[in-house]
C-alpha cells in the first residue's frame, strides 16, 4: 500500500513539473515571438523611411542622392518592387546603363507581370544616347512582352511602330501606326508619322492633311505647356519636355510642337524630307541591325 502511496505521489510530482515546464516554454516563446515581430516592425519603418527619403530627392531631381537612398532601402527589403524600378530609373538618368537594366532585370524576375519594367529595358536597347548599348531587335523584344501583358497600353505598342520605321519596314510602319490611330486620335507623333508614310508612298494629299492634324495637335501641346509654364504646372510642363534616348520625341518637339504655323501647301514636303534625312542619319550612326 505504501508502494502504491509512493508511486502516485512520483506520478504528480512529474506531471507538476511538466506542468511548469510547460507553462515556462510558454513564456518563453511568447518573449521570442514578441521581439520578433518587434525587429520585424522595427525593419519596416527603416524601409519606409529610406524610401520616402529616395522619393523625395527623386521628386527634387537629385538623382545621386536618390540612389543612395534607394540603395538603402533594397538593403532591408531587396525586393520591393517600386524601389526596384525608381532605382532602374536614376541610374538611367545618370547614364549608368547597367545598372539601370539590372536592377530592371531583377524586377522582372521578381514579378514576370511587371509591364513597367520590360518597357523601360526596351528603351534601354532604343536609346540614342547610349549607341554601343542600341539594338533594336532586343529592344522590340522587350516592347513585344509588355504589350502581350497589356494589349491597350499605347507606349510599348507606339515604341514597336518607331523600330518598324527605323528598320525601314514601311508596310508595318504603315499598319502599326493606323492601329495605333484608333488607340489614341490626338496623338501629334502618330499623325505626323502616318503622313509621312503618305508622302513617301506618293500620297500627297492625306499627307498633307495628316500633317495639318499632326500641327494642331502640337500647337495646341505647346500652348498647353506655356500657359502650364506660366502657372507652374508640372503636369503640363511634362508634356513638352525632351525625353532622355527618344528617337522620335526630340526631333518632332524641335521641329513640330513648337508655337510656330507651317504653309501646309509649300512647307510640307521639306517637313518630311528633313525627317526621312533624320532617318537616316540615325540608322548609319546607331548602324541598324
């Protein structure tokens, strides 16, 4: 009987310590998973931090001093997407090419749906100002993706009728840019282009009238622009402003979205002459494969 006595009383000594034991680990876990999330808390206000920080300095147009910041910020969270691609962006400004298309390469490995980021890789490879980089085969690989991702996106559609005309492809030029018509009627560059198309087909007189389109697009830009100028809008001031490698951009900002009237009847044909002269200059400088 003793025995028994003993037994039982070993028996709730164990399950007592167990009991505490039990209670103890508790604890403890709780207190891991308390500075646990505690770091992980911490983690998040330094992105947001270094983020907002990058933003603000990219927003002011201090490009190096963004990317010190972006750079901070991918260090605690290496996959954000935004930070990727602004990051992509600021070191393309700075002309720093490479970087530009790895920290593009890295989004899109992340996120194979990121449109964003195979358009601005495909302006890495159409870039006038970078000619060992320019290819304009790869290039219009990485514009063919992000228009498959999103079929009624203008940009990377516009930017695959740009390489057909630069690859001198003018039946494709030509459909391109009609389909691109119907996407968007008050575009300056589609109409311009359309009649040059015309013109270089013989067809006089809608090149003549497209150009007239083309003129009253860009005129009424460039008003746009002036009267944003003068009340230091930011939105309209974009519109007019020169885009960094666009082939096409620059030379119709400085030729056509100008507040100045062209004589359609008499001016037309140098208009397009003096761009199919562009054309070519470009596709023996950036040797066109």
């Amino acid at each position: 009987m003793k025995g028994k006595k003993y037994i039982i009383v070993v028996i709730i000594l164990v399950l007592a310590f167990v009991g505490i034991s039990i209670v103890k680990y508790g604890e403890h876990s709780n207190d891991n998973s308390s500075s646990a999330d505690l770091i992980k808390s911490d983690s998040i206000q330094q992105f947001w931090a270094y983020y907002n920080t990058a933003t603000d300095f990219r927003l002011q147009g201090k490009t190096d001093s963004a990317i010190k910041s972006y750079q901070d910020a991918l260090t605690v969270n290496q996959k954000h997407e935004d930070a990727l691609y602004y990051i992509g962006n600021m070191f393309m400004n700075a002309g720093d090419y490479g970087q530009a298309q790895s920290s593009w390469e890295k989004l899109v490995k992340i996120n194979p749906q990121s449109e964003r980021a195979y358009i601005q890789l495909g302006n890495i490879y159409f870039c006038i100002n970078h000619p060992d980089q320019f290819h304009a085969e790869k290039s219009k690989s990485y514009f063919e993706h992000a228009a498959n991702l999103n079929k009624e996106t203008l940009s990377p559609n516009l930017k695959l009728g740009e390489i057909s005309l630069f690859q001198n492809k003018l039946n494709e030029a030509f459909g391109m840019f009609n389909k691109l018509l119907m996407m968007d009627h008050k575009n300056a560059e589609i109409f311009f282009i359309i009649g040059y198309l015309n013109w270089k087909s013989g067809n006089e007189l809608n090149a003549r009238k497209n150009l007239a389109q083309s003129l009253e697009i860009g005129m009424a830009t460039a008003a746009i622009t002036e009267q944003g100028e003068k009340t230091n809008a930011t939105k309209s001031e974009s519109i007019i402003k020169k885009r960094e490698c666009d082939l096409f951009m620059n030379w119709l900002i400085e030729n056509l979205i100008v507040s100045k009237k062209y004589d359609i009847k008499t001016e037309m044909p140098t208009v397009y002459k003096n761009f199919d002269q562009y054309l070519k200059a470009m596709r023996e400088q950036l040797n066109n494969d």
